[in-house]
C-alpha cells in the first residue's frame, strides 16, 4: 500500500510538474571558462574552443535579459550543443521554440549559420539554422531548415545594424507526413510580443530537406573563417510554447550551503507551489527546478498561472520521501507573477524574505532550515530519531535523513536537526 501511495504520489507531483520548458542557458558562469565546462559537448573542430564571455547581452522585456554572461561564436573552430531536458517532437510537441539574444560583430558574403536544432542523437542533422551575411555593409538573417541544398532557395531579412542586440526566435513545426516539418524565423528590435505574431518575419519556410524525427539539442557553430559571421549570443530558451512563465527563484538550503563560499555543496532539486494570496491559499500552479549550486538559483516554470499575486511555497528536493527541509513561503501579502514574462524573487537576501521571518542566517546567507525529516511541519525529536537510527547503521546515499547532502547519515546531520529541535523551529504559514 505504501508503495501504492508513493507511487501516485510521484505521478501526481510530475503532471502537475510537466513542464514546456526545455531549456534555459544565460551563461551564467565565469568568463573564460570553457562552455564544455557547464552542460555544452565540443565537437565538429579543434581550434577556437567556445568560451564564456562578458558582459552578457540585454533586450528590454525578454526574461533572460541580463542574467550572466554571453558566449562568443566565432568565424571558425570547434561546435558546441546542449541537450534539453527531454526532447521534443510530434507526439508531444507540435513545434519547439529557441529564443535567443544576438549581437553580431562582423558578417560577410555569402555568410552562413551560427545557431541550429539537432536531434537528440544526431552532431549533423541540424534542423533549422540561423545565418548571418554581410550585403553591401547591410546585416541580413535567413534561415533554412536542414539540407545544405535549402540555402538555394532561401530568404533574407535585410535592414539590420552591426553591434545591435536583436530578440530572435526560432520555430520548428512539426508537421504530420514526410519531409513537411517547416521552420520560421522572428527578429525584433524592440518589444516581447505576448503571443506569437501571426506572420513571421522569415516563413514559415517549406524545404524538401528530410524532417528530424526530434528536436533535443541547441547547438552554436563556428563555420569556415572564409563566411562565418562573429556573433554574441546570450539568454538561449527553448520551449514547446511562445513565451512560459517562468520565475528566477533564488533560495538557499542550512544543511548543504558552505558558508565560506556562500554556495551549496550539491545541485538539488526543489519544487515550488504557487499559491493564491488570498485564504484559502490554494495552489495554483507548481514546477520544479535543479538549484544551480553556485548561483543558488533555479528557473521554475509555471505553465497554468494567469498574470497575478502569489506566494511562493518552497519546498527542497522534488519528492516528498526525499525531503528534509522545512517548507518556506515568501513574504507576506505574496509577489507579482506576470504571465509570460514571469519574474524573480531573492529569499536569501534578508529574513524578511520569508514568511514570518522564518529563515537562518549561515554566513553571509539568509537559508531555508533543515532538519524536517518527517516533513510534518516541526523539527523535533522524531526527526533525531529518525537520523541517529540511520547513523548507527551507517546508512548512505540520496536519504531524506542526510542533511547536509553528503550522501553519509552521521552526527552532523543530527547536530542541525537537534539544534533547530532545540529552538523550536516550525514551517511559518498563513
């Protein structure tokens, strides 16, 4: 019966969790590092490795604008992709949008493409590509969708400037049959349009190139030093929808945060409930996300909230049988959600930050408490039980009873538990 339970548990928490966020990429990370360093494969080229550049590009509107850094496609050198979370493609997609802010350098003739779709499986087949070329002193952007041939019959989008950051928009349409998938290309200069515009400023663009079976890699190309364009490129999102609301939520978590780097030990999960401000506070929307362990942050995307004032109602790690943190809701009277466009919240800035003041502060950062075993809302000596049994046989790995996310159940886990036992902390809530 348990098992039963855990089982639609784990069902439950993963449909209301399903996400049409695939991917967000803001290069958030130190400038001149390898892109191979954070989640990117080199491949195709030896030379030229892509690296992370600063600063990172800004577009009024667009989410993603002015998170990190940026990276740097070069006019020749190695190719880089990042796989998406799952792939998309016709049976659970009906197209895949790649969002992205562009900055190009320099461009010449003929030109070529600096950005493409893949397959999940596949380093060649890419599946709409991004091209910039030179006309006369002009920047132009086409696009076309997979074989070489498609260049033939392409079209341009003239009218643009050099070192001029331009939202653009790359749609892949799956289409039943064979070889009708299409791809349309969105350029703006200003604005973040709610909904998609009815005519793209590129297509929608049929090839008779070969359709890919899936979309599950972005990738960023480094052609031939002969017409490759120099390109920034920053705040990459792929979706399988025109805009998600998705929220930057920044939380740090007492038991796996190293006060003397002010970062967490581990990524992890965490799941956060969107709640109405208003009693009875129900849940509106919920979604889950890794914490960046650096940035203490994660993009949670929340795919059923309208435009509106919630609380944030936090919860560490993604099921309930692995949790050991107290539940943290955001401060009183709740925080503005816009649809699309989404927001941020910071909880580790101040206790104020969270509901009732109901936070430590560890270093330099304020945390949600740890030590909630049994996930009822207290922190007491069923929680101590629980961890010191697990200590005296040793116990190891992904367990609700190790605290401090080491993979080991010991007397650390035990101290934190006891101490927040000692002072009576509970979850604060409206």
């Amino acid at each position: 019966m348990q098992k039963l339970l855990l089982f639609l548990c784990f069902i439950f928490i993963s449909s209301v969790s399903f996400s049409q966020l695939k991917l967000d990429e803001n290069f958030d990370y130190p400038a001149g590092d390898s892109l191979g360093a954070h989640g990117w494969t080199h491949f195709s080229g030896v030379t030229n490795t892509l690296l992370v550049t600063s600063p990172g590009l800004t577009y009024a509107g667009y989410p993603l604008s002015g998170i990190g850094n940026a990276a740097t496609v070069n006019t020749t050198g190695n190719d880089n992709y990042k796989n998406f979370t799952s792939a998309a493609d016709s049976t659970n997609a009906n197209a895949i949008y790649a969002f992205f802010m562009v900055n190009v350098q320099s461009a010449q003739r003929p030109g070529d493409y600096f950005l493409g779709l893949l397959p999940n499986n596949s380093t060649t087949f890419y599946s709409g590509r991004v091209f910039a070329r030179d006309m006369g002193g002009v920047l132009e952007f086409g696009v076309t969708k997979a074989g070489g041939g498609d260049t033939n019959t392409m079209v341009w989008a003239s009218g643009y400037s050099y070192n001029t950051t331009y939202l653009m928009v790359l749609k892949y349409q799956f289409v039943p049959g064979a070889n009708n998938n299409t791809v349309s290309l969105f350029i703006f200069n200003s604005g973040v349009p709610a909904t998609e515009p009815s005519v793209p400023t590129i297509g929608p663009a049929l090839y008779t190139s070969g359709d890919a079976l899936n979309i599950g890699r972005v990738a960023l190309r480094q052609s031939v030093a002969s017409r490759a364009p120099a390109v920034i490129v920053d705040g990459i999102r792929a979706t399988t929808a025109w805009l998600t609301t998705v929220v930057n939520i920044k939380v740090a978590i007492e038991g796996i945060l190293d006060p003397n780097t002010s970062t967490h030990i581990r990524p992890d999960t965490a799941t956060v409930y969107l709640r109405n401000n208003t009693a009875p506070y129900s849940i509106v929307d919920s979604a889950k996300s890794v914490i960046n362990s650096q940035t203490l942050t994660g993009f949670f995307n929340f795919r059923n909230a309208a435009t509106g004032t919630y609380y944030f109602d936090v919860r560490y790690r993604g099921l309930p049988v692995y949790r050991n943190a107290i539940q943290t809701w955001s401060k009183a009277g709740g925080e503005l959600v816009t649809n699309n466009n989404g927001g941020s919240y910071d909880f580790t800035t101040a206790s104020s930050q969270a509901f009732g003041n109901n936070m430590l502060l560890k270093g330099s950062v304020y945390t949600i408490y740890s030590g909630d075993v049994t996930q009822d809302g207290v922190i007491d000596l069923s929680d101590g039980s629980l961890i010191d049994n697990d200590a005296f046989n040793f116990a190891s790995g992904y367990l609700n009873t190790d605290v401090t996310g080491d993979d080991v159940v010991d007397l650390s886990d035990a101290s934190i538990a006891d101490n927040n036992a000692f002072n009576f902390v509970g979850s604060v809530t409206p």
